[in-house]
C-alpha cells in the first residue's frame, strides 16, 4: 500500500484556490499509484479564518469543493480535512451545527461503516488555548457524545478501509487529538481498543512554536511506541493569521514506526509529497531512522521568520518595503531580514535624525545600508519638530521633554515613513522587539507603528542573536556592523540617551528580557507574588533561567528590587496594554506572542493580598 | 424572607476593592435583616480579564477573599459569583481546574448538602460566542459530568437553604444557564424536575447590548412562568473590555414573579440595593408589575455610551480630553458627548483646516465650541503639509493626491492631536463611526486613531440620531449646529470633496449603512452571495431593512449594483481588516462590535462558487 503525505501550502479562507491545488495532487497521485493519499486538517478552507466560520455562503462553498473531492477519489483513497456542517442541527450559538471533520474518501463514495453517525469523523479534543477557538465555531465529538446519551469513547471508531483487496483499520485523528496528555479523553488507546487499528493517521493545521517539534516528537513516537502502530502526522505549511498574530505553518510532517522511529520527515516550510509504503512503516525493525532537526535554535527562528515575511508580502500584495533605521540593532536586524528576502532593489533604509542623533548611529545606518546594497535616504526631521513646538506653544500649548521625544517618534513613522512608503507603493515595518513591547518602551503611531512587527516576539537577546546568524550563516558577510552588537542601545531621543556618553535605554536586558518572558511566556504565568516570593528564597535567577548572581549586581536593596518590579509591572498590565491594543501584527516564534494568544484587558494593576504582605514583611521586618 | 440583590459596580480585575465593597454590604444588610443577599456572577475577579485566569497568585488571591466573604456570612445566607479553583486537577489546558462558581454561603460556612461534588455550583452552559471565551478558561458542568461518567442532568441539582426555620429549594443559574434556547441541555426544567425549586436565582455578569433586555424579559419571563416559579436575575453594573472592545454592563437586576410578571427592576447603570420579600414573589397574583423600560431606542445608546465613556475615563485616570473638530457630524456629536460628561472647561477643540478646508465647516466647529462652552483653537497644517511634501520630493519620493489625502490625516492626529493631547495631559478622541470602520474609510494614524473610538459601534444614522437626542433631550438647546444635520458628509481632504460644492464621501449612507451592517451584525452573517441572490429576487431592501426601492434608485444596471457590492466587500474583508487591528478601541453598543465580539483574520477576499455563478449569469443572460 503505497501512502503519499501531501505536505501543501494552505491559503486560509481560499478554498476554490486549496480544492483546485489539492484535485491536481489527486490526478497526479493516481497516475503514481497512490493507495492512500493524506491531506492535512482543514485543508480545504484553512483554519484561522476569524468569524468566517459565520458566513453560510463560504461553508456551503467548502462542502461544494469537499464534494468535488470525494468525487475524484476514483481507484485512489483520500483523506482529508474540511469543516462539516449538519444543516439540521445547532451549535451551542444558535448558529448551524459545524464540525472539524475528517473524511475519507474512495471510488467517487465517503467511507462509511456504520460505526459512526455521519460519513466522516470529528475532531474529539478541541483546544481552547493559545491562539484556538475552536468551540467557537466547532461541535466536538465529545459535545455530541453528550447529545446522543453515549460515552465518547464508544464514539471513537476507527475507519475501515479495503485496498487492493485487503482492509485496514485506520486511527483517524485531527491534530489535538494526538496531545491528550492533559485530557481525560485519550483517542489513541481508545481507538486501538475499539480496532484494533494497522495505522494511525493525524491530520493537522499545527503553526510552528520554537520548540515545538522536539516535543512532538517526544510525545508522539512514545505513543507509537506504546500502541506499537505506525502514525503518521500530516501538517501543512503557509501562514495563517488571527489577525494581531501571524503564525507560519511549518509542515515537519512525520511518519512514526511502531517502535517510535522517525521514519519519514518532510522539509520544514516547504510544500512536499512524501511518499512512503505501509509495509516499510509496519515492519518491527524497519530501516534507520531518519534524524529531525532540532527546532529549538536561532535557526529554526530565522526560518519561521524569512517565511513568514515572504509569505505575508506576497499575500498582501507587497514588493517595496521601507525601513527607518535608527542605527540600532533592531531596524538593522529588520533591514537584513527584508532585504534578504525581498532583495535590497526593493527595500528603502531611511535615517530621520534629529538634533539629539549622534554620528556615530547615523554613520552605522549608512554603512548598513551600503553593506545590504538598500537605496538610503536621511530625512532630518528637526525642521517639523521645531514646527510642531512652535505651533503648541503659539496655542499654549507648551510640551515637555518627554512630550518631545514622542513627537519625535511620531513625526518619524507617522509623517516620514508611512508618506515615503505611499510614494513607492509599498509599506514601512514596525521594528519593534517583544522587550520593548511588554512594557510599552515605544510611541504609539510613533516606532509602534507599521505593517508588520515582525521581530515584536523575539526578545532583545534573541534578536542580537538574530543578527550574528544573519552575518555568519545567511550574508556569510558583516553585513550588520560589528558595533551594532556592541553599541548600548538607546533611543535618542533626549540628551539623557547620548549613545557616545554610554547612555541608554532604561532596561536592563540580562535580567529584564527574563523577567518579561517569566510574565508573558511561562505557561504558569509569573507575577509579582511569585517573583518576591524568589527573591525572597534567593532563587530569581533560577527560575527566571538568566545568569546566577545578577539580583544582587543589579539591586542594593530590597526596595530597589521591589521598586523595579512593581514599575515594570504595573507598564506591562497597564499602559503597554492600551498600546498593544493599537500595535501591528505580531510575527509568532515563541510559545506566546502578543495578540490573539495574550488575550488581555485594559484594567488597572493588581497586587495580590499575599505579595502586599510579603513586602511589608520585607521592608519593615 | 427578605432577599436583597445587591447590583453593584464590580471593577475587573480588582478582587480587593470589590470585595471589601461587598463585606460592607453584607454588613449592612444583616442589619436591615436581609435573609438572603445576592450579588453578581464573578463579583470579586470581575470576567473580561483576558488571560489573567492563567496567573495562580491572582487565583489564590480571588479564593482569600471569597473565604472572607464566607467567614462574613454569620446570620445571613449570601450567594456571590466566584472562580473556584480545584488545584487537585487540570483544565483541559494543562493549567490549574477553574469554574465560574456560585458559592452560597450561611453562617460562616459553605451550604453543602452532598448532592453536589464540591461546596459551590458551576456554570452549565458557557457562551463561546461573541466576546465570551469560557471554554478557554473554565470547566463547564458538562465537561465534570464527562469526567465523572455521569449525566449533565444528574448534577443540575437545587442547593437546599433553611432559613428562620424554614426550608428552601433554590435553583442556582449563572448567566448563560437561564439562556438554553441553543442547548440540548436546559438547566431550569431540570433543575425544577430535580427539585422542585422554590426560587430560581441568576446571578448574571451581562454586558448592555441593544434590544437585549427587551429580549430577556421575554426570555425569562417564560421560563418563570411555564415552570410556575419566580426568578431573580441579578447584574452587576461597571465596564469590563477585552482590549479592542469595551462593554457597558447595565445592572437591570429583575424579579419575575411564577406568573412571569416582572416585580422588581433595579434602574441601569447605576448601583443600587433592591429589596422584595420571597412572599411577594410566590403568591399568585401579586401586585401590579413594573414597567421595564425599553432598551432598543437612541435613549439608550446615549445611556450606554454616556456611561461608557465617563467609567472608561475614570479607570484610565483620564480627565482631560482633547477633540478634533472638522465641522463634521460625528466630531460635533463626540465633543458634545464629552463636554457633556466631564463638563466644557475638560474639553479642549482643536480645528485643523489645510487649503482644503471650507470656511462652511470652519464656521460650523467654531460654533459647536461656543455652543458648548469649550475652549477652542485654530491649527492649520498646511505649512507641514508643504514641509512634508517638500522633504518626499526632494528624497524624490513624489506624493500623489490621494497619498496628500492621508498626509493630512495623519498630520492633523499623530502631530497636531496627539501632542495637544499631551500638552494637557490628557487623551485625544477617535471619532470614527462604524460605517467608516466597516470598510476603512479612515487614515490609520490619522483619524483611525486616539485612546477610545466611542462612536465606532454606530452606524452614520444612528450618529446622526444621537446628535439630534443630545440637542433635544440632553442639553434641550441646539448646542450641535442645525447645519450639521444637512451638511453633506466629506472629508474636505481633496477639492473633490468640496462640501460646499455639495460633494462628500463615496458612501450612500441610508443603503451602505445597511448593506454594511447585514455584512456584520446579522446572526447569519450576509455575504455577496446572500445579496446577489436577493438582488435577484429584488428583496434586498427587505433584507436589509433600508426604505424600499432604493436599489433601483441607486443602481442602474446589474453591473453597478455587483461592482458596489464587490468593492465594500473586498475593503471590509481587505485593508479594513489590516486597518481595525491597530485601531483604538471600540465602545460595544450593538449586538456586534468590531473587536473581540468581531474575529478576524487578515486574509483575501473571498467570492464563493454559487456567486460567480450566479453573477455569471446575471452579466451573461
């Protein structure tokens, strides 16, 4: 039986575009003799598509393309994902019923046994998490077990399946239903139960998370393992968004032995048809396995990030791309990236000084420019700030200095890059890092402006990272200067931030990168109570997983340390919050980007009853 | 039995304050001989928190002071909303188990009485539709009935209550529970079989949404009614958000005697302690009903935003606010809403003019300020509109006239607005209405900015109704200029929108303001297809609920009528995607706001099968 794992690249919301794509791969499966052709979770219309799901037209379009499927499947098996819709029936909503279904297909007929309500199957665990709704816009197998008066275990059933004259019984899982670590539901063992099963398959629509795939691996080949059945994982790749956050789709899609090799391992970010045979993945001691990259390193971060940049231009249309940069780290990062990506003939680098710009990052701004091959512009903007003053204060309207730094950093993106942007038909980037962002350290309509944040989930060591890869691994060339890794980095905006005085930003990133990420990433979240509760036990740095000894460099006393915190805090849960709101699309890398999967309000800081009194025990002992 | 439903103002996120506002009031009523005091759903965390469930110290926090509340319950039975937490098991997501709980307390103890698994009861039905995500944070009765092996029916089971020696029956619902039109399960009738239930208590965390009340009237005076028993519905009052939208909570806390009359209604947006006596609520023929106000009219947008705005102001700490004033409709009604709520000398206007500017609207927010009484300025940008273009053409970088448009815009928010705002020390506003935001008719950085976009949750007329209710009924004077109701609507950004030449904006308000809303608020969201297939039937006005014989009016041949329709679609599902993720903050008025209650992704337009065929066959008979 020979099996083919369609790794392809799914549009969201296209599915005229995936059924024409996914027909083709069909008439070519068949004429290489494909038995069993796999193709990822919602295939068909793509999975984050918003409130969609509430439009009649488009879920009767993806039935329509579904069925042009099931009517192509003439002497080839086919699986895959699409939304089903019982017409009949409600959602929970009082919308109609939806499901995120599997199905089957074979010789023009969906593959029905009668051990299932309905000619396809349903996803069972339907995550709430992270960036998924699905029991917005989806019935789980669990929800309509509690309808029929039945167990869900006794509704999970495997799919029998003949080919060539011999019949299977496939496992069919939609993506989560693979992760029932924390469930009480387990499908796999279930469905075994119920079989038993010869091979399991798990469609999915999974978006890449650094680190994700090592676990995958973990958790899935120890399930293999355990049932000793082969499983193979269909993922697909392109990106999807929520809106505020992007996610790139990975693909990785695996075959597993039933002894839990790695047998078969698509490319990561590539549209891939591997082929594998059932007796290959059947045999108790198959060939060697094949080694899976490890996704945990600044390798795998550039990768999600090249794709997902190239992938959002193309979907939005984009070729010309305008950068301000600052002579900093992070505009040159950005720069490289675009430039790479889309070549440095359709990437613009604009330098804005204003009169508290030193040379230094102006004469870095230009020699990054000439190092990429951008086309550079200085655009000195102290003409218009020495307006803006003027008109104020012509209106009484007198403003500080800190008024004026954001005046600065508005007149930069609002006025200057966002109209050189329109000249050329093209856009401006939000550079802006995930440090920065955390705590609001930008201007609203200022540098947190753009049509994309692209670097806004890496934090500020991950984006210095960034760019020694860039230089060593992608230009093989210095093409970010060497001092940029090792100017302090500053906005320069004041005085207070003269970069040749040694002064800048007031973050102190050895420490606060790890203690953003301990408030924002930490599936436990960390808040001030647990943090003084560590501080207190002397083991901060531990569990924030920065450098041993840094509490005590950085704070004389516990009031400093206190004072740092609850500053901090109060940034991250209070006035970054109300920026975030009107910030740029973020670029997911980690296990939690801002945006769709950081659902958060717009309310005032809290102090737990607990760490209001850990503190007065502390300062006044 | 004297019972009281305490409609209290609950500030999310703030355990503390609401807390010690409820043990006052529990100290208080034991005074008045209270016997059984209600309070809210989620009455000491609040609900919209986003991801704040994730943080164990606030949970812990949550649970200290509910066991505050408990120990508080000496001669006196109290029944509040909490988060239970049971730290033995795991949510589905790996995290710690949550509920939405009920907890009812008496005499320093949790009322138990081993028909139920825990000391408190859970929420059955949790909505996740438009702003509600329960199932991301809570375990729902049905999901415990799952992992218990039991039926759903099973638990639903009335919490038993003796009070002066006298034995109750009561029938716990939070929220959703009393709304199970959708469901399979429906907790009253079941609550009421295993009962019977001498009185059905919900005790609600409901946003204000137009018509809803008139609708929950409707709704719960049934159930009261077929089941035979009299119900409380208890609502906090207060603003809650999920970031991009913020929602009013209304309070209108209600009692429905067994005949379904309504016997008690506690006023909106505003705290107040009702009192009934369970004897009024049984006997049969009680005393005359109240009138419940209807809540689908102008009055109550007014009430809703009035109220909105005032608490969104006071959380954030704002005091100062800064308007800008085009001579416009919606600028006019916005600064007449804010002088109104934080008085004239908090409000500071600021027009704008470039060369495109007439004196007709000049004139027109001139006038608006005197009328209100606020201070008033004059900054014109034409001298930094000339600076900019300038600066583009001498970097070669040439500005078209559509691209000076938005150089306007963004000049008179990002530069002008936002520094004023600042200056004062405090906001500028978002005038945007909700047609403009439907489809992007606004700069981003320019008028699709500013700290809250009050209007953006009504469409063109219903701004225009607003303006002519504060005239007539707010401040009994033409304070908004009678002008400014036959103005024609435009953006004075190009001589092509010449108001006094009587052009304006592309949009035909009385059909797009229709058209508009069927693409967003119907429950069956309306798509091309639906139109197209109504053009053809000639119902689209009925569809719509616009005057009759407008398309004909309007659209001369089919081809004009699709060419319309294809261009709003492609801006709404398009770049007015792209346009509302970094737009400010949305108000909630309708059953639907751009937002959190509005998902979507930023993703190609899309036309289905059935309507290019259809359109097909329209242009091609």
């Amino acid at each position: 039986m020979k099996i083919s794992l369609a790794q392809i690249e799914i549009i969201a919301g296209q599915p005229k575009v995936n059924a024409k794509k996914m027909l083709e791969i069909v008439r070519q499966s068949r004429l290489e003799a494909v038995d069993l052709l796999l193709f990822p979770e919602m295939s068909i219309p793509g999975y984050l598509l918003g409130d969609t799901w509430e439009q009649t037209a488009f879920l009767r379009d993806c039935e329509y393309w579904g069925q042009k499927l099931v009517e192509a499947s003439e002497n080839i098996c086919l699986l895959f994902g699409n939304v089903a819709i019982d017409w009949r029936k409600k959602n929970d909503d009082g919308r109609v019923r939806k499901y995120n279904a599997l199905f089957a297909a074979q010789n023009g007929r969906l593959l029905s046994d009668g051990s299932f309500p309905y000619p396809f199957r349903i996803k069972t665990l339907q995550p709430n998490y992270r960036e998924f709704d699905d029991d917005r816009h989806f019935f789980s197998l669990r929800k309509l077990a509690e309808e029929m008066s039945l167990k869900v275990n006794d509704l999970l059933q495997p799919v029998s399946l003949c080919i060539n004259g011999k019949c299977f019984k496939l496992g069919c899982l939609l993506c989560e239903d693979g992760w029932s670590d924390d469930y009480g539901i387990k499908p796999i063992p279930t469905l075994h139960k119920n079989g038993p099963v010869d091979l399991f398959v798990n469609l999915s629509c999974s978006p890449f998370t650094l680190g994700k795939n090592n676990k995958r691996h973990r958790v899935f080949s120890r399930m293999a393992r355990e049932i000793g059945v082969p499983l193979i994982y269909v993922n697909n790749v392109g990106i999807q968004n929520n809106g505020k956050t992007i996610y790139t789709f990975d693909g990785c899609s695996t075959a597993y032995g039933p002894g839990g090799e790695t047998l078969l391992h698509c490319r990561p970010f590539e549209e891939q048809l591997c082929h594998t045979m059932l007796s290959e993945l059947t045999q108790i001691s198959p060939a060697l396995p094949v080694t899976v990259p490890n996704d945990n390193g600044i390798d795998s971060i550039y990768s999600c990030l090249r794709f997902g940049i190239e992938r959002f231009l193309r979907q939005t249309g984009l070729s010309k791309i305008v950068v301000g940069v600052s002579g900093g780290i992070d505009s040159a990062v950005a720069a490289a990236m675009y430039s790479h990506i889309i070549g440095p003939q359709n990437v613009l680098l604009i330098n804005m000084p204003s009169r508290f710009n030193s040379q230094t990052t102006i004469n870095l701004a230009q020699k990054l420019a000439s190092n990429l091959g951008c086309r550079y512009l200085e655009i000195p903007i102290h003409e218009s700030i020495e307006l803006t003053v003027r008109q104020m204060e012509a209106a009484s309207l007198p403003l500080s200095s800190f008024m004026k730094e954001n005046v600065q950093a508005r007149d930069r993106s609002s006025r200057i890059l966002a109209a050189a942007a329109a000249s050329i038909g093209g856009a401006f980037t939000c550079n802006a890092n995930k440090s920065e962002l955390t705590i609001g350290y930008c201007t609203l309509y200022g540098d947190e402006s753009g049509f994309l944040a692209a670097l806004a989930d890496l934090w500020k060591h991950q984006v210095y990272a960034l760019g020694h890869h860039l230089n060593q691994h992608v230009f093989t060339a210095e093409v970010i200067p060497a001092e940029n890794f090792t100017l302090i980095p500053s906005a320069e905006l004041s005085a207070d931030q003269d970069v040749d005085a040694g002064k800048g930003d007031p973050l102190i990133y050895p420490y606060h990168d790890y203690l953003f990420r301990a408030f924002v990433e930490r599936w436990q979240r960390a808040t001030p109570e647990d943090l003084l509760g560590w501080y207190i036990e002397g083991s901060v740095e531990k569990n924030l997983g920065c450098e041993p000894d840094l509490i005590g460099e950085i704070f004389s006393t516990p009031a400093d340390f206190i004072e740092d915190l609850e500053h901090w805090w109060k940034l991250y849960t209070g006035m970054a919050v109300a920026k975030r709101i009107q910030a740029p699309p973020v670029l997911a890398v980690s296990r939690r980007a801002f945006g769709f999967d950081h659902r958060e309000a717009q309310n005032p800081a809290y102090f737990t009853h607990s760490y209001l009194n850990m503190k007065e025990k502390l300062l006044n002992p």
